[in-house]
C-alpha cells in the first residue's frame, strides 16, 4: 500500500476530520492513521479515483495534487491507453451555468477521444445525470446509480455470480 505517494496527498494540514473519507467513491482509498498530534488521513494511491472529490469535502486545505502534465504527455506520446475521469461537478445540476458548463465538458470530451483517450463519467446518481453524460459521448460511468463503493470481497463475489439479488 503506497500512502500519500500518487497524484492526490495530504499535507500537513489534515485534521483528522473523515470528510475526505465520507465524500469518497472508493472504500479505503482514505486511510486514518493514528499519528502523535491524533488521527490523519492518507491516500492509498492503489486505490484512489483522482476524482477530486475529497479536494472539495475537505475544508481544511489538506489535500493537495501533484502536476503530472509532463506524465501525461509523455504517455501520449508513446500511445498509451488512457482515460479521462468526468468529475461529478462537471454533471448537470440544475443551475444557470449548465450551457457554459455542458460547452466545456463537450468539448474536453470531443478533445479527448481525438487523442484516443477513454472518458469515464464519475459519481453519476441519476438517471439525468447518466442520460446528460451519454448526450455528452461519454465511455463509461459508474457512481451510485449502478452500485454502492464494494470491499474487494463483495466485489470478487459479485463477479461469480450468476444473478443479482432484486432486494438487496
């Protein structure tokens, strides 16, 4: 497990307070770490989205990113396979900025499949976001609207099953 090692990490600011951990997709991407000064929360890079919500929930200004634009660049180069993850703020909510909002996300979804890159929409809840994001050309989504965030144990078991439970 590399804590605090990928492209998002926690500073020294960290309080300890688990909104970081509670407005996470991934179940144990946020790891509480009992420390001298109380409990911090550390990424697991194995397993964190780099979706940015835990930038947002947390109010402390204890996370951070690292730039890899040279990264990303150089993957491009060589024609690696990547994927661009649509953050959930970028999803239709209502508001009067949903024209400006739905011109960027078009076009940083048109941009990205000329590059040969797959986008996968993040956080979807509803059945508007979802239809917004496919009107959009998105990839992929997942979020709530499909499953819960899963522990690698009920993810493995749903994988051999054969059927669903319609009352789980």
């Amino acid at each position: 497990m590399e804590l605090n090692q990928g492209l998002i990490y926690t500073n020294s600011n960290c309080v300890g307070c688990h909104r970081c951990i509670s407005g996470c997709p991934v179940l144990g991407a946020n790891v509480s770490v009992k420390t001298e000064n109380g409990n911090h929360i550390y990424v697991d890079n194995d397993k964190c989205l780099h979706c940015g919500r835990c930038l947002t929930n947390c109010h402390h200004n204890a996370r951070e990113f690292r730039d890899d634009t040279s990264r990303f660049l150089t993957d491009l180069k060589r024609g690696e396979p990547i994927s661009l993850l649509v953050a959930p703020s970028f999803l239709d909510n209502g508001s009067n900025d949903d024209e400006r909002k739905r011109a960027v996300i078009k076009n940083i979804i048109s941009m990205a499949h000329e590059l040969g890159m797959t986008i996968v929409s993040e956080g979807i809840e509803t059945e508007r976001e979802l239809e917004y994001m496919k009107d959009l050309n998105s990839d992929f989504a997942q979020g709530y609207l499909f499953d819960k965030p899963l522990t690698r144990d009920e993810f493995e078991k749903r994988l051999i099953q054969r059927y669903y439970p319609l009352n789980a």
